[in-house]
C-alpha cells in the first residue's frame, strides 16, 4: 500500500480549525482541507492537503492501493514539533499496512522532517507544492506590505524592525550627523546583548527595578543612581578619546577605562550599598553585598593601574604594587563568598 502523508509542521490545521493529527481518509482530508480554506484562504497548508487528495484520486484511477493522512505538529517549530510528527505517524503505521509513501509538501520547511519519515518507511517521492500567484498579487510593494504586517504582529520581530530604525531616526533628528557614532553605538550594543544572550540578565534587573520601586526600597533610588553614574562614565570615557585623538590605537581602550572607570566603580558600590540597606531593614544577611563592593574595588585598582601604565602614567612599580593589591582584594573577596556560601549550607541543612 502506498501511503500520502501531509505534513503540517506548524500546525496551522489545529490552531486554526481544532482539527488534531493525524487525520487520515480521503473523506477526513478533504473535509479538513476545505476547513482550514475556509479559516484561512492564504495557508499554504490548505493547498497541500488539496493536492494530496488530487494525487490520492489519481493514483486511485490507476487501480493503485493507496491511503492518505495529515500529520500535525506544533506551534513550537522544532524538537517539539517533529516529536509530535514522529508519534502521528508511528500510530497511523499501526493501522495502515503501508510499505511506501510519497510526502506531499508546502514548502522546505516541511522537509525538515523528511529524515524522520524516512526512517519509519520508504519515500518514494516529495510533492512540494507551489502556489501559482496573480502578477500583482506578486509585485515585490504587496510582499512588503504582507511582511510588514507580518513583523507589526510579532513583538520581537516588531523591536528589530521597526524600533532600532525608529531610534536611529530620532537619535540622527537630534545630533545630526554626530548621531551615527551613536547609532553604531546603539546597533553595537543590541548585538552584543543578542549575542551573548543578555536579554534576561537585563530582564532580572527590569524586573528588579519594578519590584524594588513598588516595595518603596531605597535599592530603586541607588539603581537610578547607579544608572546615571554609569551613563556619565561612558560620556566622560568618550570625550577622554577625543584628548587622545591622532595617537596610536591602543591609547584608545586604556584612555576611557582611566577616564571612566571611577564613576563606574562608584555606580557599583552605589547600587550595591542600596542591597545593602535594604537587607539590613528586612534583616536579611547583607555580608555577599559588603564582600562585592570589596571586589569592585579591587577591579578598579588592577584596571585603572594597568591602563595608566599603557598610557606611561605610571612606572613598572606602581604597577606591580596596585595589581597586587588588587589581587589580594580579589582573593579576599572570593575566600569571602565561599565561606558566606558554607556558613548559607549548613544553616539550611540544621533547618
């Protein structure tokens, strides 16, 4: 017997007409199709359970021995999708003695799961279906319009498209041709946080600052603080790179960290002696808080020395004397949180 599958990776048949995979008979297909046509005319997913059916018909005239089934995945396109696909179509192989199939296709994204298919029964062959469109229908000003509308739906996609090139326009509004350092400077700092995956840390201190506020904690007064300070240092860092102008590269780096690192330090210990207050009201253990300002500190001195001596404002001495300091601050402070960390584990173990 010679098996149709139809695959609906994104499961738009479930989503949009309630209809659950696997669905299988050409009575059941075709009702399922004309369904989710009429939920949706524009679904290529309608159009590839169509032509399952006018394959199924005409390998039938053949006097062909054939059955045909749609298998549904999920919205999470993916391992969630392709195991739901992989179950669908181990429960139809149990009821239909299929030794071939043919997987009818809307587009590449359903031949993903070819390989799976392929590993339960033999294909012989993959239908993709493409969707003739009229011309206009084609012109490249409508697909951007469907495209757009498409991104003003989805919120993350929304941010990338419309708002970082929304921000461009006004940061270039106000400064002028000035603004594209800071545009670059925008687009620099989205891609980092994209790619060393930030957006939660980021979303831990929104969530921080929300609750901190609500709760009336002092922590939200120094978080601002914090803020500003960190701001004034990155301005003050870049107008230190102007002084340096015209000098070698490498004076670039070391000429900020010297000129910013200060309010940095400060922005830090600021943000962290509101944890520290705040712990003390609610009398909780605030030891981690003391121990990181120490490190903070320690940072600062071994950063700032060796920045000052690639600037040649500091001799070989200087250097060595601050960095180990700034070492022994460091080890202090790590001996600190394990010993804090101990003394946190046996308090719950006697709990």
């Amino acid at each position: 017997m010679m098996l149709l599958i139809c695959v609906d990776r994104d499961a738009d048949l479930e989503v949009k007409t309630g209809i659950k995979g696997p669905v299988v008979g050409r009575e059941n297909v075709l009702d399922a199709a004309v369904k989710l046509a009429l939920a949706d005319p524009r679904d290529s997913d309608a159009n590839a359970l169509f032509e399952g059916i006018r394959v199924y018909d005409e390998l039938k005239k053949k006097g062909k021995d054939v059955e045909i089934c749609v298998l549904t995945g999920s919205r999470n396109v993916g391992i969630e999708s392709d195991e739901r696909i992989a179950k669908q179509l181990e429960f139809v192989l149990k009821d239909v003695d299929a030794k071939e199939a043919i997987l009818i296709s809307d587009g590449a994204s359903d031949e993903y799961i070819l390989p799976i298919i392929q590993s339960r029964i033999k294909v012989n062959h993959v239908d993709r279906v493409v969707v003739r469109q009229h011309e206009k229908i084609e012109s490249t000003v409508y697909l951007i319009l469907e495209f757009l509308k498409e991104v003003a739906h989805e919120p993350k996609l929304a941010r990338l498209f419309f708002g970082l090139p929304g921000l461009a326009a006004i940061i270039y509004a106000i400064f002028k041709d000035a603004g594209w350092r800071l545009i670059i400077g925008v687009v620099g700092t989205f891609l980092l946080i994209k790619g060393f995956n930030l957006e939660s840390t980021i979303q831990k201190f929104v969530d921080e600052l929300k609750s901190s506020f609500f709760a009336g904690r002092l922590s939200f007064f120094t978080y601002v603080t914090a803020i500003i300070l960190a701001v004034a240092g990155v301005v003050k860092g870049y107008l230190s790179l102007e002084i340096v102008e015209g000098q070698s590269l490498q004076s670039y780096v070391p000429a900020f960290i010297s000129s910013s690192i200060d309010l940095f330090m400060f922005s830090a210990i600021i943000a962290l002696f509101g944890k520290i207050i705040d712990s003390a009201l609610e009398k909780k253990s605030f030891g981690k808080y003391v121990v990181a300002i120490i490190f903070v500190i320690a940072v600062r001195l071994i950063l700032d020395s060796i920045s000052l001596f690639i600037l040649g404002s500091i001799s070989t001495g200087d250097l060595i004397v601050s960095i180990a300091l700034g070492l022994t601050l460091t080890l202090f402070s790590l001996l600190s949180i394990r010993s804090l960390r101990g003394a946190s584990s046996e308090a719950e173990v006697e709990a």
